[in-house]
C-alpha cells in the first residue's frame, strides 16, 4: 500500500473523530472511534472469512443468508462454530457493520431506522460468542468503554441515535483493504489515530501511548543480533505500541499487563487490529507490582515505559519483602517512587539471552536511599546494566522532563564497562513536542550497537570508575558536553556600539522634531 493511500485512510479517519470532538474530551471520544473502529474491522473479517473459505463454492454471500429459514440457522450455525475457532468470535449477518448502517439510514424493509439497542447487543454479541473458548479472556469486556447511554452524545435517544448513524456511516465509507494480506495499512492507521488522541489528551495521553520514534528505538536495541523472537514483553504495556514495534521481527508470543481498564481494552484490539491471532498474544488487566498475571514467563525481550515516579504499596505489603522479583536487593523501591520496582520486576522476567530497554526518568540515574542501594546491587553483584542513553526533553505527551532509557542483558559481551550516551541536544522541533529524526534515532542505535567512544556524546564508563563516581549514573559525570565560550572580539563588540549608538541618536533627533512640532517638552 502506498504512502499516499496510508495518508488518505488516516485523514478519513481523523475525519471521523471529529463529528465528535466538539462534544467530549480526547480521552472520551477516542474510546467510542476506536471502538466503533474495531467492530467495523471485526465485521469485515468476519466477512472476509466466511466468504473466501466457507461459502467459496455456494452460490450466494454470508449478508444474504436468511436468518430466519430453516436453512438460513442450520448454515448460520455451521458458520459460527468455525468462525469462533478461527476468528474467536462471531457474528450473524444482521449484526454486521454494514447491515447495522444500511438499517440507521432507513435503508431496510419494515425496520426502523433507531439502531442504539442494536449496536448495544451487536458490541455485547462479540463477547458472549467467545465465552468458553480460547478467546474469552483476549474478547472479554472489549467494549466496555463504548457508552451508548452518555448524555454528551446528545440530548434524548433520538438525538444520540443521529450522531451515532453519522459516524458509522462515514467509517463505512472507508475501505480498510483487508483483501490485501500483506497489508498492515489498517493497524498503522489505527497507530496513527492512538498517538493523535494521545496528543489532545494531554497529560492523559503520555498514559496509554510510547510516541513511535521512541518505540523504535527501543525496539532497534533489544532486536539488535536477532532474526526472530520467541517472546516479548512490556509490563506496563499502555495501547500496545511498543509491543507492536517489534511486530517486523518474527515474534512467537506478546505478552502484556496494563492497570488501566480502558487503555487494556485498547492494546487487545490494538493487537488484533495487527493481525496478531488471538492465540498469540496475552495481554492481561491487574497491577504489575503487587499482581504479577505472567508468573512463569521468561522473555527474550522486554520494553517498557512504565509511569514514572509512580506510588506503590512496598513496605505496606508484608508479601513484596519477600517476593522473589524484590528481596535479593536488600530494600524495596520507596512508597512514591516504583521506578526501580519495575526494574527488578522485569529484570526477574528476563531471559539470559534476552535484552531489556525501559524508559525512565533522570532520578533513577543518582536518587540515593533504598534506589541506590538497589542501583548498585545491580551494577555490582549482578553486573546487569549494560548501557544508559539520555534523551531530550519533552519528547511524551504531558511530560515536559527529559527521560533516559536503561538497557540491560544478564549475559553481557562487554561486561568491564557500561556505554553512556548523550542524545538530550540532538532533536527536531514540532509545535508543542520535540520529536527524534530518523538521524537521531540511527546515530543512538548505531553509537550503541558499535560501543562508540565520541567526544561530547558517548563514553565508556569501566565499572572502577562507577564505583569510584558511588555508583551515582549521572551522565554529566561521564560524558563532558560542556562547550566553551568563544572569547570576546573586542572591536566587533565597538563597532556594534558605534552603531547603536548612531541609531539611538538618529531616534533622538525625530522624537525632538515630533515634540516640536506639538509644541510639547522633550522627554531627554
């Protein structure tokens, strides 16, 4: 698919956000496009299957059977058992997106055209059909964001059924080309429409969305060496997209745990939208720290940017002393900082041949107390940490500081030394938000894979001179930026003051002649 076709479908579908965006916030109407996105996507592949694979050879189309025959529910039937196992869910024809939006435009014999409580069973059908089954826990709750009870939809039924009617009929206007197999066009578009919801929400959207130059970094580094993946993790995995960014590598299985119920519901249909099968993947709602859903998992690779500075319970769970993610460190992470409960969680989660790379915020670099007592545990007995890349400043949605990103392997080439890298200057400009270039992320990713020495830029740092430093990361300490000034040219300096000077007198002598000229008193 073109890059030109790409920016046509995204611009359609922003289209579509915004019939609601004068009437609710970014964080609530992207829950109902995304959603109502979603089904579009599922009816359509519903479709697809059934057409190409089981109705092949027959003479008619999944939209034409007669529900009501005989026939027609023998033939639906047959339909929905191996649509469950193949899709994991299934819907009947009169419960397609198309249907739905042929009958909201009056378009149906004998039906009336209010479709509220069509769509509400539609959204619930999804669900209940995969109950029992494989799918239920990657199906379950999906849309329950997609309240078609809120006021801001409009005042009364009547007008809530109109809005809804609009929007459905625009996005059936859009071809999703799910005929091309090879095509991620939709998930892209989907990406696309995350990180402009992310954007307007503000400081929400840093919640649920990683901007996708970071994910692409962190990606570089934990597929650098690697043809194919058996698993991949994030434990704090928002919408997905870090996940997502390791899709061009050959992955077994996704693994994920988000906290936030909403965001949860958005990273499995995030998932599915990308094709991944519902086998799969395992994403999973619950509080990563205190409620790990992945007890057995070693991954291979592991990306994160968890909340920072995030509170969580430590020493008020007498059960986090001695859970073994924890207790080798000797303290826990304090009550308002879990940054380094993250890290030794996922470090427990890592495989040894595996490569971890997690955003996190400059504290984490040199914090003292129970935070360096654990950073140096990790440096010292375990020798785990293998290099430290500072980024600019306001690169995520409603967090203006700069941030680092840690990597980290338990079985480490150069294990004498720890790479430091300085990329905080390098960065382009873009209306409220910086943004890395394709060059920045190249030079990072490049400056890390070779362990390249550059002045003003990167260092190697031997574990004598961290421990020398008290085990304090601050880049500064190892990597010098500091630009001196250039002296001072005395006679450019006077001749700038010359000219000053002139123009000052020049713009004393018109305020003296306009003064005149009013007769009033010069103000010098």
């Amino acid at each position: 698919m073109s890059e030109e076709q790409k920016r046509l479908l995204e611009k359609q579908l922003w289209g579509v956000a915004n019939i609601l965006r004068g009437k609710m916030n970014a964080d609530e109407y992207k829950n109902y496009i995304l959603g109502f996105i979603f089904y579009k996507y599922l009816s359509e592949r519903l479709e697809k299957y059934v057409n190409g694979k089981l109705l092949s050879r027959e003479n008619y189309t999944f939209e034409e059977i007669k529900e009501d025959t005989k026939q027609g529910k023998a033939i639906v039937e047959e339909v929905k058992k191996a649509s469950i196992n193949h899709l994991g869910f299934f819907l009947k024809p009169s419960q397609l997106f198309s249907y739905l939006v042929k009958k909201g435009n009056g378009e149906i014999k004998n039906q009336e055209n209010f479709i509220l409580e069509d769509l509400k069973n539609i959204l619930n059908t999804v669900e209940q059909t995969s109950m029992g089954t494989s799918s239920e826990d990657d199906f379950k709750g999906l849309f329950d964001d997609v309240d078609l009870t809120s006021s801001k939809l409009g005042k009364g039924e009547k007008k809530k059924n109109e809005v809804i009617v609009e929007v459905l009929t625009v996005l059936n206007g859009i071809d999703f080309k799910l005929e091309d197999s090879k095509s991620d066009l939709l998930g892209d578009a989907y990406e696309y429409l995350i990180g402009k919801f992310a954007a307007g929400a503000g400081k929400k959207g840093g919640e649920f969305y990683t901007p996708a130059q970071v994910s692409r970094l962190l990606a570089k580094i934990v597929t650098l060496g690697k043809k194919k993946l058996r698993s991949v993790y994030d434990p704090t995995c928002g919408s997905g997209s870090l996940l997502l960014r390791l899709k061009d590598y050959i992955v077994s299985d996704y693994y994920g745990q988000e906290l936030n119920p909403t965001t949860y519901n958005l990273a499995r249909m995030n998932m599915i939208l990308h094709d991944i099968h519902f086998d799969r993947f395992s994403i999973r709602h619950g509080d990563t720290l205190t409620d790990d859903m992945h007890l057995d998992l070693q991954a291979e690779a592991i990306v994160a940017n968890p909340p920072f500075g995030a509170k969580w319970k430590s020493t008020d769970d007498p059960a986090l002393a001695n859970d073994e993610r924890f207790t080798q460190y000797g303290r826990l992470a304090p009550k308002g900082k879990a940054d380094y409960a993250f890290v030794t969680h996922m470090l427990h989660h890592l495989s040894d041949n595996g490569t971890m790379a997690i955003v996190l915020p400059h504290g984490v670099l040199f914090r003292y107390g129970a935070e360096g007592e654990i950073r140096k545990y990790i440096i010292e007995k375990q020798n785990y940490l293998d290099a430290v890349i500072g980024l600019p400043s306001n690169l995520f949605y409603g967090a203006g500081i700069s941030a680092i990103v840690l990597v980290f392997k338990k079985c480490r080439r150069e294990d004498k030394d720890i790479l430091f890298i300085d990329a905080s200057k390098e960065f382009e400009k873009q209306k409220n938000q910086n943004y890395l270039t394709d060059e920045n992320i190249t030079k990072i990713f490049n400056t890390y894979k070779e362990r390249k020495v550059s002045d003003k830029y990167s260092h190697k740092a031997s574990l004598e001179e961290i421990k020398e430093n008290d085990y304090n990361l601050n880049i500064p300490r190892y990597v010098d930026t500091f630009e001196e000034e250039k002296p001072i040219d005395l006679k450019e300096v006077a001749i700038k003051l010359k000219k000053l000077n002139k123009e000052e007198l020049g713009l004393q002598k018109k305020i003296a002649r306009f003064c005149d000229e009013l007769k009033i008193a010069k103000p010098f």
